[in-house]
C-alpha cells in the first residue's frame, strides 16, 4: 500500500503558478505598543472579509509610507453616516489628495456641520411597514437607511445661502464647478455650525482647508442639484410654467461635467507622475465610475495617435486599488465588475495590488483608515 502524501507534498505537487497563491504563513506582521487597534485587528481579522480588509489597510498604509498618496470617491449615503470623522483624519495626516463623491455626499457633510445635534436614527428600519414609512413622509422625516436627514435644519438653511451664491456668480458672469459654490458658501461668516457638531469631522470643510481637489460627477442628482435645475427652468409647459422662478438662473452658472473631467485630467497629470495614486473606493456608482475613467480616457482619447507602448509610457495608471461595496459581479454592473476586468481597460497595471471586500464600507472602511493612520 502506498503511502498518503503529507499536506507538504500535496502542495508541492500543484502547478508553480497556483503553488505561488498559496500561503502557508500567517500574515507577516510586527506588532507596535504605540498601535493597540491596528495590532487587534491584524491578529482577529484574518480570513474571507476580515483578512481582505487588513490586507488592504497594510498595503495602503505601505503605499503611504512609500510616497503614495490615496484618492477617494464615496457613493451611498456615507456622509450622512459619518465617514467624515475619518476621511478629516486621513486628509489632515497628508494621506488622501483627491475625492470624488456623488452631489448628495457632497451636501451631506455640510448638512452635518450645520444639523448635527437634529439628526435622529432608527436601528430597525427593516421591521418598518408601508404605513410607517408614509406616516414618516406626512411628519416630514426623510429617511436614509438607519438615519434621519433634519431637512428644514439644513436642506432650507443652505438653500438661500447658495441661491445668493448662483445669483452672485450670474451676476458677474462666473461659471464655477458645483463644489465651488459649497467652498463659497462655507468662506461666508454668516454660516452658524451647530453647537453639537465638531469641525474636524466635516471632511468637505478639511478638503477646503487643506487644498484636496474634489469632483462631482453627477451633481444634479442631489437635493441641491434638483433645487438648482428647478431655479434654471424657462420651459413653457402648460403645467409647470406657472411655477416658474420670477428669475430663472442661467444654467451656464454651473460648469457641464465635461468641466470635472477636464479638471480631472489635468489634476491626474499633475500628481499621478511624481506620486503613485490609490484607488479606494466606498461603494459603487458615478462617484468612482467617472474618474477611475480618466487613465483610458488620457490615453485613448488625448493621446490615441500614439502607439500603446507610448501610451504607458506617458499616462501612469492607478497605482492600486481598493474597494468596499455590496454589487455582486453580473451581466453589466459596472460597479461589480472585478478587477481584472479593469485591467482590460488599461486603468491597473497587471502587477497592481487590487482587492474587493464585499460588504457595508461603515463596517470595512473604519478598519482600514485604522490600520492606515497606525491607531
């Protein structure tokens, strides 16, 4: 009878290509006295999500330490959520150089800056029947998930400052990019935080602060971006024309989102050559899908005369990425797709660090800004 092989000889059997993926070790790790959560979480959270998400807080942590620099795009609700508290953090300590957010992000951390102390939650909005949420909607309370957004406290208390802000920019012939008009409206002294809310955690008012490039792609899906569409309209619909504004405001105040994606490349040329350039997306959507774009976009668009080789050669792609969502890969999700799909599209070099965590990023994100800013 022959022998079984040993566990050992088993592995040495496989090919040298599937031999290399296997790991036989556990992760390699020097624990620091001055780190007790990071040390935590490398030593519990070792496989499946766990183990994904400590792999990508070391390696952006490595990345950083190496010179790079993280850019950021956040979709969801993630603001609301108060993911600000860590992406200040991570702005302040020089590690995040560019975000990308939806419109509703956007508005939602100066919402927080101004509302905090009226926010509300209810922890089993699962178990809410139709009834509930149309009682919710007659009381005027507007549910994200688990959070209540204090619309008369913000959204109404926003409203004039940046109408004033749009009418001013007409006025003067201006046309800003939408977050602009945010940077305006937080620079005015007129603007009162709440007393319960703390500064450092509103990461727009840190980005402002500290010179972080910021895109929205898609702006007009948000509460602001469908305020500002209704004060532009000139239509003569039987209906609506009645409630037309007395003085619409000029549509070209507002800069097209081809505007973002110039600032993008121009931005992306000016940093990705000296800096290397984390991909750390929160979440699928426009938010990452618009500017994850911009390295195919300089290469086959600005550059499509040139052979592929000079291509590489001139454009840096991403330099890895990372990303937390909950879109199972299918047929056409963009926001599913694997990342070995977008190597295809030349965004990742075929050696780049890349690892999707499937899960809530308000449970992944805050283990991986841990782990990254050595807590």
């Amino acid at each position: 009878m022959s022998e079984t092989p040993t566990f050992v000889e088993k592995l040495a059997s496989l090919s040298s290509a599937l031999r290399a993926q296997i790991i036989t070790s556990e992760r390699k790790y020097e624990p620091d006295p001055l780190t007790p959560v990071s040390n935590f979480l490398v030593h519990n959270k070792r496989h499946c999500n766990g183990g994904k998400t400590i792999d990508a807080g070391l390696w952006l942590r490595q990345h950083c330490d190496d010179g790079g620099k993280i850019f950021l795009t956040m979709s969801g609700a993630g603001s609301s959520f108060q993911m600000g508290i860590m992406i200040s953090e991570m702005i302040r300590a020089g590690l995040i150089t560019g975000i990308s957010v939806t419109g509703a992000n956007l508005e939602e951390s100066l919402y927080r800056l101004l509302a905090h102390s009226n926010y509300a939650y209810i922890p089993d909005y699962t178990e809410l029947t139709r009834a509930q949420e149309k009682e919710l909607d007659d009381a005027g309370l507007r549910r994200i998930t688990d959070t209540f957004l204090p619309e008369d406290e913000s959204v109404r208390v926003i409203l004039p400052l940046l109408e004033a802000e749009w009418r001013a920019a007409q006025k003067k012939g201006e046309s800003l990019l939408w977050h602009e008009f945010f940077f305006r409206v937080l620079k005015r002294r007129d603007v009162v935080n709440d007393p319960g809310a703390n500064p450092d955690d509103c990461w727009l008012l840190t980005a402002m602060r500290n010179n972080v490039e910021v895109f929205v792609p898609g702006w007009e899906d948000s509460t602001m971006g469908n305020i500002f569409t209704y004060y532009c309209y000139r239509g003569d619909h039987p209906f609506l024309k009645q409630y037309r504004q007395d003085e619409p405001i000029s549509m070209g105040v507002v800069q097209h989102g081809a505007g973002y994606m110039h600032r993008l490349a121009e931005w992306y040329m000016d940093n990705a050559e000296q800096t290397p350039l984390a991909f750390l997306q929160l979440g699928g959507g426009i938010a990452a899908d618009f500017p994850i774009c911009v390295v195919p976009h300089l290469k086959k668009d600005y550059l499509f005369e040139e052979s592929l080789g000079e291509q590489e050669r001139l454009i840096q792609p991403w330099a890895g990425f990372v990303e937390i969502h909950s879109s199972p890969m299918s047929f056409g999700s963009y926001s599913g797709a694997g990342f070995k799909e977008k190597i295809t599209w030349g965004k990742f070099a075929e050696n780049a660090f890349g690892v999707q965590i499937f899960g809530d990023f308000t449970e992944h994100f805050p283990d991986i800004a841990a782990l990254v800013l050595r807590k």
